[in-house]
DNA sequence: TGCTCTTTTTGCTGTAAATCAAACCAGCCT
DNA sequence: AGGCTGGTTTGATTTACAGCAAAAAGAGCA
C-alpha cells in the first residue's frame, strides 16, 4: 500500500522497522508528542507506562463515542480522524491527527469520550493511560505543564477553526486546510509542497462545513489557477503566497 | 443599571455586597467553578492565591491577544466575552462567559494569550496566577484533576460549536446559543426562560457566524411563530421542544 | 481482463443568507 | 424638547454554495 511506503520515508522510522518499538528516546516524533522538554531519566519514568498496540488498519476505530475514557494517544505513524454525531445524527469531524500528535483530550471532563476516533490508512498510535499520566504528572512538575500546553493548544487550534468555519468562504477553508496539512508535513521535515491527502473529499467537506461538490469544485478551480495541482488525493502546492491570501479573505 | 440589578439576584450575591469578597468557601459558585470536589482545607489554599480585584466596566479588557499569559479567571458576575483576530484583522468570537464559568486557558501553550477578554456589562473575575497553580496542583491530585476536567470540557464545548457552525442553518444556530444559555441560567438557578441577553447583535452574528440582519431576522420570525418572545435582548423561550427540533434541523 | 461498487468530477438549478439601503428606536447630551 | 449617535429592524436584490443528477475515474475482486 502506498501509504505506508510514504510513512517509512517521513522521519517515522524508528517506529517502522518492528511497530511495537522499544523507547520514547528512540523515537524521532519525541520532539513533537509528550515527551518535550523532559530529561532522559523522566522520558524513561513516562516510557514504562505507554502501551504500544498493533497497527490500526484504515477504518479501525481505536475508540467510539460514549466509550468509557481512560488513555490519551499519540500518532506513531499513518493518521488519524476524529468526528463527533450529535443526538440527531448529524456528524462534525473534529480534527485530522498526523505523527506526533497527540489526541483524546475530550472525555476527561466527563469521564466518557465524546468523540469517535478512526484510522483514516494503516497507523500506530502510542497508548498512555491517563490516570497513570496523571500520577506521573504530579510527580514530573514539566510533564504537567506540557500537558496543559497540549490542551492549550488544542484549544486554540478549535477556535481557529471557529474562524474558518465562521469567517471564510469554500476557498479560504479549503487553503486553510492545505497551509496546515503542509506546515505539519514541514515540521515533520517533509516536503511542505508535495504531499498525499489521507482524507477523502468527504471528510474534508464535512471537516471544513462544505459539500463533497464544493469541495472537488474549488479545488479544480485552484488547479485551473495554478495555485495547486490536483490528481486524486496527490496534491502539489505552487503558489503558498496565493494561498495565503485566499485564506484571509472573507466569505 | 439594569445589568448590575440583574447580577444581584442571580445567585450570586455572596460577591456583590462587597465586589472583593472573602473567600471561595463563602461564593455560592464554587459549585461551578474550580473549587468543586475539594475539601475544605484545600479550598483554603487554592483561596490564597486568588486575586479579586476591582469590578470590570463594559469595554473593559481583561488581556488583550499577544498580552503575556500569567493567569486565568474565573467570572463572578456579569459577563465576559473572548474573541481571537487573525493577521488580516478578522474577528471572532470565540465565546460568552457567565458567571461560574472559567476562561483564559489560551495561551498556556505559546505563553501569550491568543485572544482578548473583554467585559459585556459591569462584571467582576477571580484571577488565579497560573505558576501558582500549577504548583498547588502537583500538591493536590483532585485540582490537578479538575483543572484537565476544564480544559477538556472547553476542548468539547468547541467541537460542539464547530458542529453548529458547520452544519447548522441560521435558525439551529441561533436556537442553539439561547438553548446553550438557558441551561447556564438555569445550572445557577436562575430562570431557564426568561433571560437579558448580554451580547449585542453584533457578538451574536460574530460569534454565529451570521450577519446581524440575519440575527435579527432570525429573531423576528421566531418571535412571530411564537417560539420566543424578543423585545431588544430581553428574551423569554416560549417552545423549548420546538427549539430543540431547530437545533437539529440541519443546514 | 472485465465487472461491480465507490468516490470524484462536472453541469444545471434553486435557495438561504449576504449585501445594500433605508427606516426605526432608545439613550444621551446640550 | 430637539438633535445626535449607535444599535436594531425591515425590505429589495444578489450571490455563493447546496442539492440534484449524470458522467467519469478509480479500487477491489472474480
């Protein structure tokens, strides 16, 4: 599968050679996930309560809705989505998770999660279960404080997202979305140009408010102008300053 | 003022008779704020670190984005309004704050705040010093606790309104706000149906992601179908089933 | 290789909400 | 009172996107 392949040339490859790898001081997304900032022998302390699981497969859900919560995880390889359905049905994905990321945040308020969670291609994930963390936590003054910047950031990644939804037209969600993806690439030391959308046109629609239609209009439109270049999932960005711009302009 | 006459028989008059109050075992919000779940002996420390100050005017800003992040707040009365700007001079609202209800988690993460806090009415908050906190927290496992509890109850709070704003016609949105405002009312004991709205048009439409005519269009003709009573902000929700049924209808 | 099923693209039409514009209203100041 | 200001409502028109439909392109499988 295709995918994979990519994942083994994108800096993830501690992680590849076995899937059930053996440290968090071995693993070269230790500069994005928890572990930041934390001294060798806290990474250690932090390592022995992570549980690393088989690979998820493409449409593997790693928990559901209502789910009793009681791990966060973070993205060893592949990537993730998350969505929401509300009482009537209607579903909201909530965020796309790549390498390094860490997610399950929601849940610990009610002790359920509130969201479900699927492998959008093959993926690992490393399991930490929360009230071990939380133990930790107390005991690690930096790895408390991390974990409050990585919901802090969750949470000003989402009202970000308030303002796409609100303020931006199909464009400027649809740039948004690809000045992301390809700023998390970067980091990752991947190219920032060339990349493979893990999502399909359905969920970047339901993600950014839009129709599947919108979606695969706006971006043959992008195409025809140049700004990018579109086949199938492939995309190649070729004009981030345009890019930019159609993200700031206004519905 | 009206407003300040409205605070008083909220529930919160424990704060009022002298605006710097004494301490947090005395306010009848600790049941919604941070205090909830500890004991008394650690309510009495977290009370030491707490700062009240002086009432806030409206227009008064709390910390404005880029502002460096030192603590969070709690609202003790009136109401508080946070909105994020993005480089072009977009605007968002990013939420309405009630008494009871904390804010400021931004900024933890970069160490700036990433929006501003303005007061909606005369309103007074607790500050609470974050690096104390965070100190107490090591200390008291059950604050730790809440504190996540927080975060993760504002990370789905967003989701939900990524939801609305994505998939919601403009009378689901605006149901939702009023629905969403009624329960705060009511979680304090105040009525669930008659309300003063404390946002303008404008911080509705914003934070909507709507036009004020749409609001006020919206509003009209739910008065007209007698599913609200509106007279300026006051508000009485005359049909909750059908207002529930609004918020589900989709787009 | 051909067949089925799913996803994506493209065209055409309708509509909810934006936009433009003007009237209305409630405070507030002189 | 009377005029001024900012917020709100209402009306007429435009438009970006939704919705429907059908073609095209992959993806999986015998």
């Amino acid at each position: 599968m295709a995918s994979t392949i990519i994942i083994a040339n994108t800096g993830a490859n501690a992680c590849t050679h076995g899937f059930i790898k053996a440290s968090c001081s071995d693993c070269n997304l230790k500069g994005l996930c928890l572990p930041i900032a934390m001294d060798i022998p806290d990474i250690d302390r932090l390592d022995k309560i992570i549980q690393r699981s088989r690979p998820l497969h493409a449409g593997d859900h790693l928990y559901r809705s209502g789910d009793s919560f009681r791990s966060i995880y973070a993205v060893r390889s592949g990537s993730i989505k998350t969505y929401m359905v509300d009482e009537e049905g209607i579903e909201q994905v909530t965020g796309f998770f790549l390498p390094g990321e860490v997610l399950g945040f929601d849940g610990i308020g009610t002790g359920n999660h509130g969201c479900s969670v699927v492998a959008l291609e093959t993926s690992s994930v490393c399991e930490i279960p929360f009230e071990r963390l939380e133990e930790l936590s107390l005991q690690i003054p930096t790895l408390q404080h991390h974990m409050f910047q990585l919901m802090s950031k969750q949470i000003e990644n989402d009202h970000q997202m308030m303002l796409t939804l609100s303020k931006k037209n199909a464009e400027g969600r649809i740039a948004t979305l690809l000045l992301s993806l390809s700023r998390r690439y970067a980091r990752r030391n991947l190219s920032a140009n060339a990349m493979r959308l893990p999502m399909s046109r359905m969920d970047m629609g339901n993600f950014l408010g839009l129709t599947i239609e919108t979606v695969s209009r706006t971006l043959s439109r992008l195409h025809k102008e140049d700004v990018i270049s579109v086949d199938g999932r492939e995309i190649v960005l070729k004009n981030h300053q345009r890019l930019d711009e159609l993200c700031h302009q206004l519905q």
